[in-house]
C-alpha cells in the first residue's frame, strides 16, 4: 500500500461478523451494495469544503436509491469520472453556474421525510441513522436553509455517543454486511455511499496515534490485520466521490484482448503494478500521465490491477480502461480476494470459502484469471489453497507485507496451479531497487525455461518513479522508470501477461 505520513487508509470495510452490540455474528458478504436508482440527470456542484459537505452527501446518498436524478460532485481529479456516458447527462443550473445548497434543497426536499441535527462530534451517528430515517445529516449552522426548504427535524443526535447508537433500536435497522469507518472531515467523500448503503458509520480517532512517530507500516497492518482476524476485507475508497451515484449504473462483465505470445525460451518476466485494489485512484489519477495514461503503455506487456468492486460501483471507468486496452496491456484482480485483506488471518474457513466463490464471480465478469495477493508470512498457508480452489483461478501472484519481494521469487503449486511470490521490487530509496539494478539482475538469470529461478515476477511499487531529471525519487512518473527497467533488459528475456506467465511456470516446473 501507499507509504504516506498518515497512519491508517481510511476504508470502505466489509465486516463478516457485525452485530448490533459487537462484532460477534457470522455472516457473509454476498456482493457489494448497490445504488437501486440509475441516474438519468447529474446536478453539477462543487464539493464543499465546510459542513454543508455532510447535507449534500447525505442527500446523494438518500437520492441513489429513489430518484433518476442526483446531483454529482465535481472534486479534484474526480471530475471527468463519467466519460461513457451522455454528456447531456450532466446538469449545471441556467447560467451555467454549479447547483449550490440552496438550489439543491428546493430541486430534492420532497423526496425528504426531514432533517437529522447534529454537531461534529455526532455528525456520523447523524449519517448512520440518515437512511432508515430517510433524513438528511444538518450542523446548526445550515438548519435554517433546511427549515426553509419545508423539511422538519426527525431526530436531533447532538451529545449522542457512538455507544448510545449502538444500543438505540435504530441500530438493529443498519446492515451487517458492510460498514464505514471516514472521518467528518472527509465529506463528503465516500459518505454518500455509506448513507445509500444504509450501514453503520464511525470514526477511530485513536487509530491515528502515531501518526507523526513515522509508525505508518505499524499502523497500516494494525488495521488489515484487526480487519482480516474478523474474516473481512478492506476497500480503500477514503477520497472517492459519487459511489452511490456510481454503483446506481448496470453491473457489467468486461473482456481483456488477447495478449501478444512472446518467443519460447529465454527468462521470463511479468511486471505488475500495485495498489490496483484503490479505489479513488481507480476513479481518478489512474489515468494518468505516470500510470494508464502513459505514451509508454502498450510498448511492452504490462499488468494492472482492477478491484473486484470495478464492475458494480465504477462500472463506466471500468468500460473506459478496457476499451483503451491494447494487446499489451493486462487486468489481475487485486488486492487479495473482494478487497485488501490478509488471507492467512482469516479465522472462520466456511467465510472463506464464501468470499472465494464472490471472489470468482467478480474475477469472471472482470475476465481476471490471476490474483495479487499481499499477506504476512502466509505464502504456504491454506487460504491461499482455498482461493486458488476456484476455477476461475489460474494463479496468485504473492507479495509479502513490508517488502514485496521478501520471499526472492519462491514458488509452490496447488494442484498444478502456480504461487509466485515477488522476485524484485522497483521501489525507490530501497536497497537494489532502482530499475538499473533490477535490470542488470534479471539479465543475470539462467535462461533455461525448466529452471524456476529462469522466471521474475517483478512488482512496481506506484508511488515511484522519474522526475524530470531522470531520477528515481517518490512521487516520480512510474511509467518512465518501468520504461527505463524494460529498456536495460537483454535479448534473451521474455516479457509476457500474467496468464502466460502462470502458464509457462505450470507447464515447465509444476
């Protein structure tokens, strides 16, 4: 994942064993929530940076599910999220300004049964309680502009605690398959789709703790790792505008062009970027300069991750990276099974077992056949097995926690299907990772195709990459410093798409 100087990724998270006092219940995840509303008409508005953020994504999110108009944010690199579809689809008002609050509310009161006051410390039990109450989220500063508008107050929640909610009746109304953690400075940012959802929204301030300690990998795995022992899995989606909008367009299945077949012989090679399971990038700077957007994508094979969440709730950006594929380009299903998790914590394996078989559905409609997976220490456990079970499954593709590339490309075979772990990392400001020194140690591999240490999955760390200087620094283009990696290699090295890839290690050395 992301190094960056906070501790926790704020997520979308589904949890297998929610109840309405603890985490207790087993249950299953059986597919990602969905909007029961497609949009026909966009309002355009800016996303606000003061409270009205939490009205307006909580209207957005009551909105997905009734109406065939909603309004749509437009944020940072979010704007042009929609590029299959209409243009006509998206509305400003008459002169052309975007819709503000005010408009908002006299165009979308009636579909309203009224307002929910709180204050910042209540804002989110305000959000969790919006749906069953079909009422929208209000600070005191922006009551009047509501009141205006016809609605009346249902609750007021101002002095509640996230305790009181849990034990209040309207807590056994919220779903159970899925819930939010998102800070209220972060609106209105994901929150829309935990309103259409109608899950449980909360906020742990603790988990930032060490936030300025430099302590981020120690917070990042608190996090997965408290997640994946309650058999759950992380969708990082904390910057990610108009979900509930989004997931409101028909699920689709996608097809991956053929990939060119590279010569027989020689070592083989496939690189792969990371953090392909991110959602807000997916809906975003994913198609950049540096990453899908590059001028270098399509000269050489390359694989990219999808989440297993593209096809429901970003089925329109999904549409436009597999329409821009060229035969070069491929899709593996990332990160770790419906979202970022690790597998060998899991400790229900009938859980499992049922994510694995959504799991496949997802990989199908994707047309993934090969899994990323990130773990700790789990290369030889048996959740690995139990996702390479299904059919639809070729290989995995295995990076350890920490440093990607831990296990220096050891493979295991269950029943004949492939796990790779990463052999190098292209990872700046780490020892032997610059895209020379990887280059000159793939060039220094044995060639027979019999011999797994013939064979390099290389994994490239997104976040790195050339400046305009040509140096490898955080930040930095990533395409370039792959193109510069793929520039150093020698003859007798065989780049390949992760399906070939898989195929040949089975082939050669299962």
């Amino acid at each position: 994942m992301k190094i960056l100087k906070r501790v926790v990724v704020y997520v979308l998270t589904f949890l297998l064993s929610l109840s309405s006092a603890s985490f207790a219940d087993r249950q299953t995840v059986t597919d990602f929530p969905k909007a029961a509303v497609e949009a026909k008409t966009l309002l355009l508005t800016n996303a606000p940076s003061d409270g009205s953020a939490l009205t307006l994504a909580s209207m957005q999110g009551l909105l997905a599910n009734v109406s065939e108009k909603n309004l749509l944010f437009r944020a940072e690199k979010y704007r042009e999220w929609l590029p299959n579809t209409d243009a006509e689809l998206i509305e400003t008002q008459p002169d052309g300004s975007p819709w503000d609050l005010a408009a908002l509310l006299s165009e979308f009161a009636p579909f309203f049964d009224g307002y929910i006051l709180c204050d910042d410390d209540s804002a989110l039990i305000a959000l969790s309680l919006a749906n069953p109450k079909n009422s929208i989220a209000v600070l005191p500063e922006f009551e009047k502009a509501v009141q205006d508008a016809g609605l009346r107050m249902t609750a007021d929640v101002r002095g509640w605690s996230d305790l009181q909610l849990r034990r209040s009746p309207e807590f056994g109304l919220l779903r159970r398959d899925v819930a939010f953690e998102q800070p209220l400075s972060r609106a209105p940012r994901m929150l829309d789709y935990a309103v259409m959802s109608g899950a449980y929204v909360w906020y742990d301030a603790a988990a930032t703790r060490a936030e300025h300690t430099n302590a981020y990998d120690l917070g990042e795995y608190k996090t997965v790792s408290s997640v994946s022992s309650l058999n759950a899995c992380l969708i990082p989606a904390d910057l990610a505008c108009n979900i509930s909008v989004l997931s409101g367009f028909p699920s689709k299945s996608f097809r991956q062009k053929t990939a060119v077949s590279a010569p027989d012989g020689g070592r083989t090679v496939c690189l792969m970027m990371s953090d392909g399971d991110n959602v807000q990038w997916f809906l975003g700077s994913y198609e950049g300069a540096a990453y899908y957007g590059s001028p270098v994508r399509g000269q050489f094979p390359f694989a990219w991750g999808v989440p297993a969440s593209a096809a429901d709730l970003a089925a329109p950006l999904a549409e436009r990276y597999y329409g821009k594929m060229t035969q070069n380009d491929a899709f593996v299903l990332s990160l770790s099974g419906l979202g970022y998790t690790l597998p060998s914590k899991w400790t229900n394996r009938k859980a499992l077992r049922d994510m694995a078989d959504t799991l496949a559905q997802k990989m199908e409609m994707l047309d993934t056949h090969d899994l990323l997976v990130l773990d700790d220490g789990g290369f030889r456990s048996r959740a690995l097995d139990t996702l390479l079970t299904q059919t639809q499954a070729n290989g995995i593709f295995y990076m350890d926690y920490g440093n990607y590339a831990g296990l220096k490309g050891k493979m295991r075979f269950v029943d004949g299907k492939p796990i790779v772990s990463a052999k190098y990392r292209l990872w700046n400001n780490r020892p032997n990772c610059s895209p020379e020194e990887i280059a000159a140690a793939v060039n220094a591999l044995p060639t027979d195709p019999k011999n797994p240490d013939s064979y390099a999955f290389i994994i490239v760390h997104a976040w790195s990459g050339l400046n305009e200087k040509g140096e490898f620094i955080e930040g930095g283009n990533t395409m370039k410093a792959v193109e510069k990696l793929v520039s150093g290699l020698d003859a007798d090295t065989r780049l390949v798409s992760p399906s070939q890839f898989m195929e040949r290690i089975a082939a050669n050395c299962g």
